[in-house]
C-alpha cells in the first residue's frame, strides 16, 4: 500500500439543481430585473437622423501636401464605427479628419491616423438625440445619466493642435452655441487651413 502526503483535494463537477421550473424561473426574473432597472439600452436609444437632418458629412485630408475636402455617404451621420472604418481608407499624408453636422445644431470630429483614433462632440447632451454622438459618449466612457443639463463639448481638446488650432480655441468655437454648427465646422475647417474647399465641398452638397 502507498502512503498519500498531503490534502486529497477534487472539485466536483456542478451539475446544476435538476429541479423542475427553476430555470423559467431564472429567466421571469431576469426579465422583470431589466425592467425594473431600465436597463434595456435600446428602450432611449435616439432614432436615426434623416436626411433632412444631416447637413454634412466631410472627410478633410492632405494629397502630397495639397488639401482635398471629400464629401462621404451620409449615411455615415448614423453610424460612428463606419465612419471611422471609413476614414481610415483614406490614403491621407497625416490620416483624415471626419466632420458631421446634424440639423444645423450640433457637429461631431473624428480625426484617424491609423490605429490612433481621436474624437470631439460639441454638445453632450446630443447623445439623447443622435446615433452618433451615443456612439461617441460610449467610446469615450462618458455616463451621460450624471450629466446635468448644460451643453458642453466632449472628446479631445487638442484633437488639431498640431494644425495650428489650440484646444481652448477649439473649445470657444464648439461651445458657441449661438452659431449654426456648419457655420462652426467652416471656422475650424478654415483655421486649419482648408477654408477654400471645405466651402466648395459645402456648395456641391447644395
């Protein structure tokens, strides 16, 4: 006979209780839980914006240094990850730069340079009205039940800082809540030194 050192120690498997009517059960509970507690993120997810509310949605870029404003599928204005995907294709020297401007009230930036994504929201309270601006407070961790009612912008500040737009430039144009948001986009766009086709862009949507 052998000799054992030390505890003997097995786990059993977990069978589970068999007893009938427990797992109806479980289930009835989960689903008073989720109602109950509201948890149900599509039951105050915002409806799609129509085409009579999309003003823009603008990919900006340079082309061996020359800058080019490109008008994108206006269906992107609903979608933050294919605008992204989106962007990403383009072949531009230093990435490219996505505008969006919703009933000529709020706008959204999206700059991608590779895997480096960087966003900005003008208004966070535009994330109980727009697809993508949800989309981008969820990106960006933002739990916008513990926001109160004051409209401020959202993301990164110094998203065209290397453009020659400081972040507390950026700052005054977003949070001008008194300007038409497309109007605004024309501001950064001309800052950053694509005035000229940004406004041609905008004519051709016209």
């Amino acid at each position: 006979m052998s000799e054992t050192t030390g505890d003997f120690d097995m786990e059993l498997p977990n069978l589970g209780d068999d007893r009938p009517g427990l797992e109806e059960l479980d289930d009835d509970l989960d689903v008073e839980e989720v109602d109950e507690d509201g948890d149900d993120d599509y039951d105050d997810y915002p409806d799609d914006a129509t085409d009579d509310d999309i003003d823009l949605v603008l990919a900006l870029y340079r082309e061996d240094g020359q800058p080019v404003v490109l008008a994108l599928d206006a269906e992107l204005a609903n979608d933050f990850d294919s605008l992204i995907d989106q962007l990403r294709r383009i072949p531009g020297d230093g990435g490219a730069l996505g505008m969006v401007s919703l009933a000529t009230e709020v706008f959204v930036l999206v700059r991608v340079r590779g895997k480096h994504v960087q966003v900005l929201l003008s208004d966070v309270g535009a994330a109980d009205d727009w697809p993508i601006a949800r989309d981008l407070v969820d990106y960006l961790g933002i739990d916008t039940d513990e926001d109160d009612d004051d409209a401020y912008p959202v993301g990164d500040l110094e998203i065209l800082v290397d453009s020659g737009l400081h972040d507390y430039e950026l700052e005054a144009i977003a949070s001008n809540y008194d300007e038409d948001s497309v109007t605004l986009l024309e501001q950064i766009a001309e800052r950053v030194k694509f005035g000229r086709e940004f406004s041609r862009a905008v004519a051709a949507l016209d």
